[in-house]
C-alpha cells in the first residue's frame, strides 16, 4: 500500500515536470497537440483492440473454453487506454507499452506471478458458485 501511495505522488510530480519542461523545449502549443494527440490515437486502438479482445473472449465461452489468457489481455488493453488519456509522457509510454500485444506478455506474466503469490499466502479467498 506504501508504495502504491508513493507512486500516486511521484508520478504526477514527473508528469507536470516533463510536461513544463516540453512546453519550454517545443512550446506550449505543440506540447499540447502532443497531449491530445496520444490521447486520442490511444482512445482509437484501446477501442479497437478491446473490441477484438471481447469478441475473442465471446467466443470462446460459446465453445465452451476458459478465455483467461485473453481477460489478461483485456486488463492490460483498458489500463493502457486510460493511461494513454492521462496527460504526460510517463503514463503515455507505459500505456503504449500495454496496448502492443508482443510487450504484453510479460506484464502478463508478471500479473500472474503477482495472483500466484496472492494465492500461495492465503491472501486471496476465490468464492466459486
């Protein structure tokens, strides 16, 4: 929780010192353009992609298959689309890195190393109904 606390202050910090930083390299104008830009090309591609994503995961619950793989997949692609609507180059790298498919996999591996370790402590209670 410490470090969840520490990043939602630093990374802000980095974003408006960058952000400053562009406007006086570029100029406020194209440092803008820039912002509106990523968030636009990234609302573009986490739409499509994330449509792709459900009609995969559609798919296979009608052929009867667990989609978990593909709702890592649908994770990642949402949290990649909203970081690429946040302003600031920070939340725009990583939010590219989230929507490239071949860069996903390992953040996917992480989060399953991450849901394993949850698990192995007892830290996590799955309800099945």
């Amino acid at each position: 929780m410490k470090v969840f606390l520490f990043l939602f202050i630093l990374i802000p910090a980095l974003e408006i010192t960058m952000l400053i930083g562009s406007s006086q390299w570029i100029g406020l104008w194209p440092t803008f353009c820039v912002i509106m830009l990523t968030s636009i090309i990234g609302a573009y591609i986490a739409k499509r992609q994330g449509l792709a994503v459900w009609r995969d995961i559609q798919y296979r619950f009608s052929r009867g298959e667990l989609p978990g793989d593909v709702v890592l997949d649908a994770i990642c692609i949402f949290a990649g689309g909203i970081l690429l609507m946040i302003p600031g180059y920070i939340t725009d790298c990583v939010g590219i890195i989230l929507l490239i498919p071949a860069a996903r996999k390992p953040v996917k591996y992480m989060i399953i190393k991450w849901m394993e370790r949850k698990i192995s402590r007892n830290n996590t209670i799955i309800v099945q109904k």
